[in-house]
C-alpha cells in the first residue's frame, strides 16, 4: 500500500518554507527543459522509473546541487518501492546539502524512504529504528521541520512507542495551519497512536458540489465510501442503482459516500448528477489530484474506510464492493455512537454537580 508515503508527501508540501533564492543552474535553457521532461513523465502514469531518471540527469546538469531534483527521485524510487536507491539517494542529497534545511530535509527524506520500506502492515523493527533515527536527526537539525515530526509520530507508533509518538504527532499539529489536511489526522493520531499503525487513505480537504467542505479526517466516527466514476464509464454506471440504494439505506446512520468525478466538462457532470438524483457528497477531480493520491487508474474504484479512519477494502470495477462489509462496518459505528451517548449521558449530571 503505497498511501502513507504519499500521504506525508502532503504533509511535507504543508508546511514547506518560502523558497530561498534561485541558484544560477535554474536559468539553464538545458536545466530547464531536463526538467520538465522529468515534470512531464512523473505525471504520466506507469512512468515512474523514468521519471526518477529524468530527475537524476537534470540533478547532473545542475552539478549534483538541485534538492528538488533528489526529492523527487527519492520519493519516485520510494513509490517503486526500491527503498535500497531512495535511502542511497537521500544520503547523496545530505552530502550536497548546504545549508542546515537542505540538510534536515535530506534526512527526513531517508527517514521517509526507510518508513515506507518499514511495510504498512508487518513491519520491519530494524528498518523503523532506521528511520526514526534519520528522522528524530532531521527535526534536530532544523527543528522547524515539522513534517520530520509526523513522520517519526509514524514510525514510533509503529514501534510501539505510543508515548512518544504523541508527543510527535502534537509537535506537528500544534504548528500546523490549519488549512493542512494534515493537521486534524495528526491531532487524531497523537490522541490514539494505534491509529497510526493501520492503513490510511490520503488526506482529503475538498468543497464538493453543494458548497460542503469535505475533510476526511473529521468524519465524527462515520464509515466513508470513496467512489471515482465518470459519467462516460459504463461499468460506473451500472453501479450507480448501487450507490443510490447504498447512499438511501444508509441515510439517516453514520455514513458517508463521496463520489470523485474524472468528468472534463463541468455542465454534462452537473446535469448528470441532477438528473439521477445523486444527493450525496459531489466533487469533480480535474487535475487528478486525488486519483493521482489514491493512485486510481481505472473506474470505477472503490475505498472503504471505517469508523476509525482505517483503510479497510479497496475494490476495482463493477459488482466489486461487498454490502455485507459495508453494513458490518456501519452496525459497529452505530454501536460506537450508542456506547458514546451513554457514556456522555452517564458524565453529564457528575458534571453539573
């Protein structure tokens, strides 16, 4: 599962400082159009491994002193999941580091390869010490390095150590904005670690269509059922009788349904919605921001998240979403919600006392 890395990616893109002056390589006619030749491949598809090597051969017109340059083929090698490349390219990153924020983020880099590499369900002890000891480096290097913070809250909770994680995971959240769709997920983690240690979704911050702000991580213990469609895609729509009857059964119980258009033309995808009735949660992937997130590359796709913001089922075409897990995890949020009003019901009076 590919998401954590991504998923700290965005951490890191939140909280980035302002970009110092350009260094002269960026005026290069041959810098520039290396570059984005690699710009060009990382955003296609299946064209990672090139795209690492674009950046690489950019990296060499610029004399082994671009950091965007080791960045993004760090974290290409690391989405490969060639973890032995993206640790040998951070290490190269931190050689050519200047300054002591290139270099904290050269070593949050090799913290950040080492924890993906670490696995997203059995983890690797050995290769999570490696990591939180690049990262814990990193913070101390530049202590305003907050993503570095986030991610060794990741690999502590990983490791079991739960204290120390929070203490991580607040670290970050009490810097963050809070336009960061980071910044409630790590409240979350540092409240509850064991969150931390199971499989997320990328973070979602959108406006859908009826004007809702959509964040995914403030969902108040509801199921989440993530759908990308198009309304050109024939197997998406015969599964939308499915997604009514889902999204009407469910009404008035603790879930959520967010459909994730690849729709180009804006008027087609709203008459679309209207004309089927399609009450729940809108939104239209333009950019392919959050397909490129989730790493969707064919529809329909279908996330489950649970009460808990764990990852639980992602499925693939038509007739691939099971209703007899998505009702398992709906009767454990409503048992959730109950025991939560009993218990507050139960503390109120104490409380008034």
């Amino acid at each position: 599962m590919r998401f954590p890395a991504l998923l700290l990616l965005s951490a890191s893109v939140a909280l980035a400082a302002a970009a110092p002056e350009k260094p002269a390589f960026e005026s290069d006619p041959a810098f520039q159009k290396q570059k984005a030749q690699a710009q060009a491949l990382e955003r296609q598809r299946g064209n990672v491994l090139f795209a690492a090597d674009a950046w690489r051969k950019a990296n060499k017109i610029a004399g082994n002193q671009c950091m965007e340059c080791y960045e993004h083929a760090i974290r290409a090698y690391a989405d490969l999941g060639d973890t032995k490349d993206a640790v040998k390219e951070a290490a190269a990153m931190e050689a050519a580091a200047v300054t002591p924020a290139d270099k904290s983020d050269a070593e949050m880099q090799q913290g950040r390869a080492l924890l993906f590499g670490a696995g997203d369900e059995k983890f690797k002890p050995a290769m999570l010490e490696q990591a939180h000891a690049a990262l814990s480096k990193a913070y101390s290097t530049d202590p305003t390095n907050r993503p570095a913070a986030f991610l060794d809250g990741m690999a502590l909770a990983r490791l079991d150590r739960n204290a120390e994680a929070s203490t991580a995971f607040r670290a970050f959240a009490e810097h963050a904005p809070e336009s960061s769709a980071m910044r409630l997920r790590a409240k979350h983690f540092a409240e509850n670690p064991e969150l931390a240690r199971h499989k997320s979704a990328p973070p979602v911050v959108v406006t859908t269509l009826a004007g809702k702000k959509f964040n995914l991580d403030d969902m108040h213990g509801r199921v989440v059922l993530v759908d990308f469609w198009a309304t050109w895609c024939g197997p998406c729509n015969q599964e939308l009788p499915h997604m009514q009857k889902l999204a009407k059964k469910y009404e008035n119980d603790p879930f959520e349904v967010i459909s994730i258009s690849w729709d180009s033309d804006e008027t087609k995808w709203k008459d679309f919605i209207a004309a089927h009735n399609m009450t729940w949660n809108q939104y239209r992937d333009t950019a392919h921001t959050l397909s490129t997130a989730f790493h969707v590359d064919a529809i329909p796709h279908y996330f489950t998240i649970d009460s808990d913001g764990v990852l639980t089922a992602e499925t693939v075409g038509s007739g691939s979403m099971a209703d007899s897990r998505i009702d398992k995890l709906v009767q454990r949020a409503r048992e959730a919600q109950r025991e939560r009003g009993t218990a507050m019901a139960v503390a109120q009076p104490a409380a008034t006392q």
